[in-house]
C-alpha cells in the first residue's frame, strides 16, 4: 500500500483536531494539528497541510523500539517493513 494510501484510509472522515486538544499534557499549540483517526498515536496523523507527514519517522521507531505495539496496525506495518526491505 502507498504511504498516499495509508494517509487516505487512516484518515478518511476524520476531523482535523489541534494535538494539544486531544492530549494537553503532551502537546503544547505550537505542536500543530491532527487526523488522529486509526493511527497508533495521535502524532502519527500530524497534519502539515499534505507537505510532510510523521507515519515514517514515527513506524521506524516503533518498527525497531516497540514492534509489538506497530502490529497492532497492519498496514502500517506491513508499509514499514516494505520501505525497510526495498526503500
């Protein structure tokens, strides 16, 4: 699955919330805005207007600190292990 796709369906229908909304002891307004929808963690649905995204970043780490917790999103992970394997 394209990383396009992932964002499309992790994220279809859900609103675009502020990430200090969703967790205030987290994340400060300046930490921008969200579609947390099915994503592990409300961070990885960082929405930096369609120019970057965090689910890279954020699958690599748990690819390599919490695997366990990444199988919880099949796809995700599946995506992450492709981009580990092939780039």
């Amino acid at each position: 699955m394209q990383r396009k796709a992932i964002i499309l369906k992790e994220q279809k229908g859900c609103p675009r919330e502020r990430l200090c909304d969703i967790d205030p002891e987290r994340y400060s307004e300046e930490d921008g805005y969200t579609r947390k929808d099915y994503f592990l963690e409300a961070y990885i649905g960082r929405d930096y207007g369609d120019s970057a995204f965090e689910i890279l970043s954020n699958g690599f780490e748990y690819a390599y600190t919490n695997p366990d917790y990444l199988k919880q999103d099949k796809d995700m992970r599946n995506w992450i292990l492709k981009m580990l394997l092939f780039g």
